[in-house]
C-alpha cells in the first residue's frame, strides 16, 4: 500500500472514531461504561481474529508473541480504556478533550525517546498547530475549565495508548499488526470485564437490556470502529511509523463535532472552524505531506533536464 493510499485509509478511519463518540455517549447512557465496553471490545478482537482466519492470513503463536500480546493489550486496552472510562467520571468533557489531544505529541516524544526516531522542523510546527486545533474546538464549544480530579487519570489513559503505540511498532516485526490487534482486544477485554464485576456489579444484568436499535449501534461500534478500525490503524503504525499514524488522531474532534452536529443537534462556532483548519494544517505538516510534495516539485526540473 502507498502512503498515500494509507493517508487516505487514516482518513476514513478517523471519521469512522469521530462518529463513533456519538455512538459511545448512547451505549454508556444505556450500559454499564466497563461491562459494556469489555463486551464491545472482546466483540472486535473476535471479528479480527476470524476475519484474518477466513482469508488464512492468521498466524500461529510463539511464546515471544504472548508476551507481546499481554504487554501492548494491558497499555492499548485495559489501561487506556479502564483509566479513560474512570477518568471521565471525574471530569469534564472539555478537559478530558484538551488531554487526549496531547496524543500525538506524547507518541511522538516516546518514539524519539525509545526507537530513535527523528523529528523534522515541519513535523514539530504540525504537531503543535494540531494540538491548537483541538484546544480551539474543545474550548470553543464548552463554558469554561478548571482542574478536575480524574484529569491526571484521564492524562495516564493517553500516555498508555501511546506507550501502546511503541510497543506495537517495535514488535510489528515479528507479529503483523492485525493478529496483533485481535489478541490485544481479546485479551484486554477479558481483563476489562473482570474489573467490570468489581466495580460494576451490576453491569452483566444491565447488558441484557436494550433494543434492536441500541445493539444495532453497539456491533456497528465494535466491528466498524474497534474491529476495523483499530486493525487499519495498528497496521499504519507498521508501514509509516508511529509518529505519522498519530498526528491523524487530531482529526478525532473534528468529526466528533460534526457527529453532534448531524446527529445530536449541536452548532459548530466560528473558532471551531479556525480549530479545524490548524488541525488539517496540522496534519498535512505533522505527516510530511507537505514537504513531500516540495521535494516532488523540486525534482520534476532535473528530471526534464535528463530528458
């Protein structure tokens, strides 16, 4: 696949996550947040698993991929769910916003810190014109900000992911991603309904309740956003590096908005549309699109020349 096919790919995927917020805030109004979400994860990790069987692209285990497995799926999908789901009972949407939008930034810290990647001066500008970007949707739409307990819970659920986002490139070598990501979700959604029994006694009774429109969105959330999604992602991770792949997560509010809006009435402000073009800018600069199409541009002469 092209990067720019996998840009592209990234693309659909973020709008896919975007909408899937909405998606989120009906099934946790409905559901226990942990039981629900152990369910809807366990149910993506199985989609995976059988998707990858059917095309006979599912590979055998090694010892080395279990540890790989308990290690990514306990960062990518009990601490950063597990956490995200406490966190945001602790605080408000807009802090839980601003923080998750520090993402692609802590990815791209812990990337130069533990595989040595390299940053260019390009990417550094796209990364904090992203996190501008978010700063001004999710401040613009909200009434004010202060410091909430479950914040710093909220700040250890995005370093896990990113942590995950590590892991899963440097073990890409000796496990393709998507089998990856399939294991990680079956093994983190087991753990994650344990800890549903604990904290939310509950939750399994909750889970039998609900209508044919709330299961339809439930398994369109988990087999689109999770099952789908997560294994395009994960596979990113693996072609273009975890600095790229990440920098598209700032999309996330902005679909995310514009789910509200379509779907839950909500108005987009004048600075939300200011937000949106630094996160596109963002983008285009924090994955290299840009100074890509400037190396084109500077090569077509020479080429002309030659001929």
């Amino acid at each position: 696949m092209t990067r720019w096919k996998t840009y592209l790919i990234l693309l659909v995927v973020m709008a896919t996550w975007g909408l899937n917020v909405v998606a989120t805030k009906q099934l946790v109004a409905e559901f226990s947040p942990i039981t629900m979400t152990a369910f809807r994860i366990l149910t993506a990790g199985l989609f995976v698993l059988l998707f990858l069987r059917s095309i006979g692209q599912l590979p055998k285990l090694t010892k080395s991929h279990l540890k790989l497995i308990v290690t990514a799926g306990t960062f990518n999908v009990v601490a950063h769910h597990g956490l995200l789901a406490l966190g945001l009972t602790q605080t408000t949407a807009t802090n839980a916003g601003l923080i998750l939008g520090l993402g692609p930034l802590l990815t791209s810290l812990l990337s130069i810190k533990l595989i040595g990647n390299h940053l260019s001066t390009f990417q550094w500008i796209g990364l904090l014109l992203g996190f501008s970007g978010v700063t001004l949707v999710v401040l613009s739409g909200s009434s004010g900000i202060g410091i909430s307990i479950g914040d710093p819970i909220v700040f250890l659920s995005i370093l896990s992911q990113a942590i995950s986002f590590i892991l899963i490139r440097k073990g890409a070598s000796t496990l393709d991603a998507r089998a990856l990501t399939g294991w990680m979700m079956v093994y983190g959604s087991l753990i994650l309904f344990v800890l549903g029994l604990i904290f939310e006694p509950h939750g399994l009774a909750q889970m039998w309740h609900g209508d044919g429109q709330i299961w339809t969105i439930f398994f369109a959330s988990a087999i689109i956003a999770s099952g789908i999604g997560h294994m395009i992602y994960n596979r990113s991770i693996q072609s273009i590096g975890p600095v790229e792949t990440s920098i598209f997560l700032n999309f996330n509010p902005l679909f995310s908005l514009i789910g509200a809006t379509i779907f839950l009435d909500e108005h987009i402000t004048s600075f939300q549309l200011i937000g949106f073009g630094l996160i596109v800018l963002g983008v285009l600069l924090g994955a290299r699109v840009l100074e890509m199409i400037l190396s084109h541009r500077k090569k077509r002469p020479n080429k002309m020349i030659a001929h």
